[in-house]
C-alpha cells in the first residue's frame, strides 16, 4: 500500500511544504512507500491538479495523509460530499495528522473497532469540514463589506455553459467519467459537479 501525502496552501505566497517534515515523521511508523502532492490552490476549489493527480493514482487500500481537515476541504458541503464520494470510490483510507481518532483505525485489525472508528471519524471529518468552510464564508464576507465600503465591483467568472452541456450529453451516452473528462478537456471533478447540479 501506498501514503499519498496532501499538502496544499491557497497561494503562491504561502509555503505549501511548511507541514512536509512532520507528516513524513507522522508516516515514518508506517512501513508504507510514499508519494507527495504539493499545490497552492485554494481549499474551496473542488477542481485542483495535484489532488486529481492523487485520486486518479490512487490504488484501494492506499491511504491519504493530511496535515488537517482544512487542508484537504474548505467545500461547500455539495463539493465536499463529491470529494467524499471519490475517496470512497478509490478505496482510500484518510489520515489526519492533528485528528488522533483517525490513526486508530491505522493500528487496529478489529472490525468491530474499525467500524466504530469509522462512523466517529465520519462525523469528526464532517464538522472540521464545515468549520473550515464557514470559517472562510465568514472571511469572504468580511472582504466583500470591505470591497463594498470601498466601492470596488468584482466581475464574478461565468459558468462554460457549453462545456457543461457536453458533459450532461455524454453522460447520457454511457461514457465513463474518465471518457468524458478527456473527451471535454476537463477534470473528473468538474465532470461530477456538473453532473450532480444536472440532477438536482
């Protein structure tokens, strides 16, 4: 099995690898080979390079070490739930280094154990993610009652309706989600998202 170490900053100004020694220390009590994923992109943002490259290498029974909650998710809950959806799909086991009850699941071969560790850390995991995402609600609502004091207008990025529309007729088609990324030019993430607010 293989650690695939996460980590990731929101800008280019921050140090990404600030967190690499200690997770790499974290994993030294695991006899597991490991792979990095070092990016500065936001935690809001569902579609980033390195976390795609990480869950489209990953193999069932890897596991995917982070330094916190907040450094894998800042989603909203939708975004998040499609994330949780890939990692379960991919078999992957989630670490988080500053959330002791999920190393228990790393030392234990009970089922019974395992089980309820699982559910505890579901619902751990869960409301770090929230937090994280309202934690940042708050912040951009700060910085928009700034913007607005100061009478700036942002320009909002418009969805690429026709790209979207490409993913909803291939879908109906059978493709896979791979074949409709590749056939689009896009991630699997944008492919699940488009395809999750096609069906609300």
């Amino acid at each position: 099995m293989t650690i695939r170490i996460y980590v990731r900053a929101s800008t280019k100004d921050q140090d990404a690898t600030r967190a690499l020694n200690d997770l790499h220390r974290f994993a030294d009590n695991l006899n597991d080979s490991r792979i990095e994923y070092i990016e500065n992109e936001s935690g809001t943002k569902l579609d980033r390079p390195k976390l795609n490259k990480l869950l489209n290498e990953a193999r069932d029974g890897d596991t995917l070490l982070v330094e916190s909650v907040d450094r894998l998710s800042r989603l909203t809950q939708s975004d998040f739930n499609i994330l949780k959806g890939r990692l379960k799909d991919k078999g992957l086991k989630l670490i988080v280094a500053d959330l002791p009850t999920t190393h228990i699941s790393m030392n234990t071969d009970d089922s019974i154990t395992s089980s309820i560790m699982n559910l505890i850390n579901d619902l751990l995991i869960d409301l770090l993610a929230t937090m994280a995402r309202l934690d940042n609600e708050k912040r951009i609502e700060r910085i928009k009652q700034g913007l607005a004091l100061s009478g700036y207008k942002p320009n909002g990025k418009k969805a690429n309706t026709a790209k979207h529309d490409r993913i909803i007729e291939l879908n109906s088609k059978g493709l896979t989600k791979d074949e409709i990324a590749n056939a689009v030019g896009c991630s699997n993430m944008t492919v699940y998202r488009v395809l999750k607010n096609n069906n609300k």
